[in-house]
C-alpha cells in the first residue's frame, strides 16, 4: 500500500496522482488535505512519514508546491529516506542508490504528466544488495545515532 498527502499547493496534483495510480490498479491511502484550502504542509508529510515508518504503508508520496518541504518533514523521522523526485534520472537513483522510500513533487515544479511518469518509473523499481547498500547503511548508521 501507498501513502499519499499533500497540502493544498499540492491538491490538484495529488488528485491526478490518485487518479494514475487507480489506472494501474495501485492501492493507497490518502492522509489529506482533502481541498485546495490554505493548510501546512508538515501535517501531511508527518503523516505520509508515519505511515511508512510505521509499516502500514510500504512507500509514501506526498506533493507540496516545491516537494522540498515536505521532504525535509518526511526525513525527519526514523526509517524514511524521502527525496524530490522532479525528473526520471533523480527518482531512479533515490531507490536504485538510496533506497528512498517516499518520493516529494512540487505541482508548481512539474506538470501532471511529467509526475504520472516518473511516478511509474518510481514505483516499479526495487532496492537491491550491492554497492549501495554500505552506503545505505552508513545513513541508517547516523540515523540511529542522531535520532534517538
């Protein structure tokens, strides 16, 4: 299962978003906002980022206007390796080298189309032992270091 939010600059996004994701026949969970109302975007990342720390969700995605606030949310909490995602390459190498867990768009950043494919890039791609995953360590290594 997918979490999914985003706060109100993100809205229009998100809804094209789920939409894609019903297409592929893709389950997810959508943590809100649930209009184009004025909102803060940590609310939704935070919640994005607990699903997935926590297990109930396998991967997150969640959209602001830039992607960056909400990345720097969703990396604040134990598990999640969140990164903006605005091109193919970039979101790629977020799981194939890193791993990443919940990738940020910005809707003011990129188009829904852009989004739709690298979201299918994203989400079909798996993490694999090799010479990443000393790496991948070292992050979780500091994680538990400095998140205690």
């Amino acid at each position: 299962m997918i979490a999914i939010g985003s706060d109100h600059g993100g809205f229009e996004l998100k809804k094209e978003v789920m939409a894609h994701l019903d297409a592929r026949g893709l389950e997810y969970k959508d943590f809100g906002t649930y209009s184009d109302a004025s909102c803060d975007y940590p609310v939704y990342g935070k919640a994005v980022a607990k699903a997935v720390a926590s297990g109930e969700c396998e991967r997150g995605i969640i959209i602001c206007g830039t992607g960056i606030g909400m990345a720097i949310t969703a990396n604040k909490f134990k598990g999640i390796r969140a990164a903006v995602g605005h091109d193919i390459f970039s979101a790629e190498r977020s799981v194939l080298s890193n791993n990443c867990n919940v990738i940020c768009f910005g809707e003011r950043v990129i188009g829904k189309e852009l989004a739709k494919k690298i979201l299918g890039q994203w989400i079909g791609l798996t993490f694999k032992d090799g010479s990443s995953t000393p790496k991948v360590q070292e992050i979780r290594d500091i994680e538990t270091e400095n998140m205690r």
